[in-house]
C-alpha cells in the first residue's frame, strides 16, 4: 500500500522545512523524508549567518551587486535582484517561527539585531546566532513544524529513486515537455526503510528534493556525513537538467587536525579582523587580492593552496590573537570551545586551517519558482541551481536562498495541489527487487567510496588540468559500472544507494569541468587559466542525452 501525500519532501534541513511550513500552512497534507534524523541537515551545521538588507546605510543595490561581483559573470540578475529584496520578508518569518539572532547592545543602531560582515560583504549585513545559526534555525523551525498537524515526518528513510509518468508506463529516457500534462510528470518516489530494510512507495502530486549538497565526494570537506548529492543524482536519473556542476566552493579554513573531522572555521572570523599567516608568521593575502582576508572564498582559498604548494607545508595559520579574548569568547562560542577541545586557545595562539570542499554551486536546474523541468519536481537549496551564485557563492546567500525558494516552490505547488492526481499514479508497480540478495562483500562501497573521492581530491579539485580531468573521467567510468553491476545484484542500503549517487554526482562534476573551457569563479583550470573573451558568459548545461 503506497502512501499518498499533497506534497512529499525529500530533505529536513531549511529548504525542506521551509516549503513543508508554507504548504501547510494552507491544510495541505504534507510528508518529510529525512534520511537520518530531522535535525541532520548540511542547514544545523551553518556556523555563519543569512544575508539580508536592513540597515539604513546599506541598500538592496549593494547587495546584488556584491553578489553579482562574486558570481563572476554567471548569475541570473532577474533572480539576485528578486533574492535580495525578499530577504527582510524572510527574516520576519524565521523570527515569527521563533528563530532567535543575536541582538546588538549598541543602542546608537538603528536595527537592533547585531550583524555581522563576511567575505566578499560591502557592509554588515549578515543575521547570526552566536557561531551556531544554523542549529538555531533548526530549532526554531522544527519546533513550528512539529505543531502541524497535516505534517507526516519519516525518520531513517533514504529515497532511492523518483516515480515519473514514463516509470509507471514502463518507458525510458527523455525529459519531457514543461507543462503540467508533461509526459515525464514526477509521482513521488521509492523509499528505503533503512531500519526495516523495505522499500516503500510514497506517491504525491508534488515533489521537492531539498537534500542539501554533494561535497563528501571529495576526499576533505566541512560537510557531515549525509551530504552525497542524492537529489541532484535522483533528478538527474529521471531526465531533470543539471547546471554548473563544475563549481564546486572550496571554504578556505577548516580545522587541520588529526582529530578533527569536517569542522569549519566560519568565515565571520576573518569579518571580524582575523588575518593568514603562513607557518613562519608572514602574513601573504595582500599579495593575492586587495581586500587581503576579505577576498571572495574562491580567491582566499586558491591562495592558501597556493602557498601550501610553494611551501610544502601542511596548513596555513588563522590569526584571531589581537583580538580581545572576551569578544572572541562571546562572539564564537562554538568554535572557541571546539578548539580548546583540540588543545587549542584562539585567543592565545592562530588556528592551523586547510581549505575543504564546502558547497556545490551548481545543481538541478531551476526556473524562478524553484521548478525544475521534470514538471512537479521542485528544488531548493543547495540542490539547486537558480542563478543565485553564478561561478561562485556570496557568503552567507546560501541559507537566503534556501529560505526563499523553499518558500516559492511551495507556493508555486498549488497549482499541482488543485488538480487530481494523474492517471498514471494507479499503474506505478511496488518496488521489485529482483534477485537481489544482501551482499557479502561489502568492501565493494568502501573501496569504491575512498576511491571516488581520493581522485576527485586530486584530480578534480581547487586547481585542475585537461590531464587530470581525463584521468578523473576514466576511473569514473570504471568504477560506475563496478557499481552498477553491484546495485543489480545486492539489496539496497543506504551505504550503497549514497555509494550510487556520490558517483553520479563525481561524474556530473567531471564533465562540466571539462566541458568549460575557460578558468572563471570557482574552476581553475591550468590548460585554459583566463576567462574566454570570445563569447557571453553562459552555463555549462547537462542533459542526459548528452552524457549517454
């Protein structure tokens, strides 16, 4: 027995719940699938903040000029103009669903919030809870969610597939036409009960993948463990477009250490004055960039490689120590007490930080109400690719983004809600496992797991060649169809179903690396180091056409 559902949430972090909020807001029945528990989402871990204009001397202006500026030539203007102005509207949601930020205790400001400046930020803007915004966020929201009753949320269940029209009337391939009487219409999706080990068939009249990003296929990252580009792998399968893959956000400073694992040091501590240094004391930002710490991330973090490179040291050196410790303490709570956990005092002495891959700019293609062009399969977030980024994302947009196309393709779902389900949701089969049986060799996922995302560290990451991303190209191949042949054969777990779409998403990188033939935001690119000058700034679109 399916089951059956107005809209079905694939995600729980702020995109997800906050298209679960606005539809049922409206008695729509709802069902979120979290694939661990509701609160573990790429969303709790953002230590920064949310971007949103409220300050006399700043303007919408400045901000979408400054995003554009860090989206090198590939943003959507229509869509950085229409994000930044609905940030203050945001904002007031999250408040009105209990969000709590941090207030100022300067009465001389005209907004009583205290904001605070990031990279790439002509002005204070940014809205924070301590170092912790994102826990808060979850918080708050969860706690809003929970009091719907027309809100049906499924715990340890990982989505294995989309079910489209053509799935149900037993054909393949193609993407269909963009209309509501598509021929490739989502119907929901294949469900795996990771604690029962069945696979269940949720149906809906609408769906949005809000699964957050993709960055564990690299071997160093600052994202938890759930972040294995399963929507972006799931739309992909059922003809959705991908955009932009090959930009890929390498965040400047994470905690090197033995012992520490994905742990971010959040931009707003070189906002608030922290300076690089290498090992020897020297401080190098102001020979890559004039605004030195406060560069965007694709240049600090290009630079720290840079001098790792030239140095052949392991780390580079964050410097917060001419800053009053009290402040520090206050200001960054967590990551103040993080790193005392390591044996290490901010205030007394720099943090050792490498770069790590951090956010995926690119994504499921998305018109301006988060649709994608399968018709009734939504995206937001990081998922996504609006051409909110461009080549590379403003600091602290992210979870802008996230708060506003969540929002709007729930809205833009009514229109899905108001028609009866289509026919072809009678004839979708129950899951059917074949033959499969549970595997024995389980080592298969781990080898083919360190393998993927050892080479995509090295070949495939913040500096890259024609030669490596052949290279990377050709273990992908090989690889996908190791997995493949796995897949047909084992019953699904989550292990492999993350194993499958960490290789999908690994190969979608690599071919629109290869495909840009330029080095522009966040792809660099040795063979091809400055921007084309021959043509407009476009997207490296993918198609499944086009890869097959």
């Amino acid at each position: 027995m399916a089951t059956t559902s107005d809209a079905l949430v694939i995600g729980s972090g702020l995109a997800a719940l906050s298209y679960a909020l606005e539809a049922s807001k409206n008695g729509r029945d709802v069902v979120v699938i979290t694939k661990r528990g509701i609160q573990e989402a790429n969303t709790h871990y953002a230590q920064g903040g949310i971007a949103a204009v409220l300050r006399q001397e700043d303007s919408f202006e400045s901000h979408i000029e400054d995003t554009l500026k860090a989206g090198a030539g590939l943003c959507r203007r229509s869509v950085v103009e229409s994000v930044v102005k609905e940030g203050p509207a945001v904002i007031q949601r999250l408040i009105e669903h209990g969000v709590q930020f941090d207030k100022s205790d300067d009465p001389e400001r005209e907004v009583e919030f205290d904001l605070a400046r990031e990279g790439g930020h002509s002005h204070r803007r940014v809205f924070h809870a301590g170092d912790m915004t994102g826990a808060e966020l979850m918080r708050g929201l969860i706690a809003s969610l929970l009091a719907r009753k027309n809100v049906r949320i499924y715990e340890e269940h990982c989505a294995v597939d989309l079910i489209t029209v053509r799935k149900a009337e037993g054909r393949q391939g193609g993407t269909g036409r963009h209309t509501l009487d598509g021929a490739n219409r989502v119907l929901g999706a294949y469900i795996l009960d990771t604690k029962s080990g069945k696979v269940e068939t949720f149906l809906a009249k609408a769906v949005v993948l809000a699964t957050g990003g993709a960055s564990k296929v690299y071997l160093y990252t600052t994202n938890p463990d759930v972040a294995t580009g399963d929507g972006i792998a799931m739309g992909w399968r059922v003809g959705a477009e991908v955009a932009n893959m090959e930009f890929i956000q390498f965040h400047p400073t994470a905690l090197y250490h033995p012992r520490a694992k994905s742990f971010l040091i959040s931009e707003a501590l070189r906002g608030e004055g922290g300076i690089l240094r290498r090992q020897d004391g020297t401080r190098f930002m102001e020979i890559y960039h004039p605004l030195r710490e406060l560069a965007p991330r694709d240049i600090v973090a290009r630079a720290i490689d840079s001098e790792l490179k030239r140095t052949g040291d392991d780390f580079v050196l964050l410097d917060m120590t001419h800053l009053e410790a009290g402040f520090l303490a206050r200001r960054f709570p967590n990551i103040h007490a993080t790193c005392l956990s390591f044996g290490i005092d901010l205030t007394k002495e720099p943090i050792p930080v490498v770069p790590a891959a951090h956010y995926v700019c690119g994504g499921i293609r998305s018109d301006e109400h988060g649709e994608s062009t399968v018709p009734g399969l939504f995206v937001a977030g990081e998922v996504s690719c609006t051409g909110l980024h461009g080549a590379n994302r403003l600091a602290s947009n992210s979870l802008l983004e996230a708060a506003v196309f969540g929002h709007r393709a729930a809205v833009a779902s009514e229109r899905y809600f108001e028609l009866p389900a289509p026919e072809a949701t009678a004839n979708v089969p129950a899951w059917d496992p074949g033959r499969a049986v549970p595997s024995d060799e389980l080592v298969v996922i781990s080898q083919c797991w360190d393998e993927i995302r050892r080479f995509m560290w090295n070949y495939v990451g913040i500096v890259r060649s024609d030669r490596r991303l052949t290279r990377a190209a050709r273990r992908i191949d090989t690889i996908k169809e190791e997995i493949r042949e796995f897949y047909w054969n084992a019953t699904v777990t989550r292990d492999l179903l993350e194993l499958r779409n960490i290789a999908t998403v690994a190969e979608l990188i690599v071919a629109s690396a290869l495909k840009r033939r330029e080095s522009r935001g966040l792809h660099f690119n040795l063979d091809c180091p400055e921007l084309a000058s021959n043509e407009a700034p476009r997207d490296t679109i993918l198609r499944r056409t086009s890869l097959t």
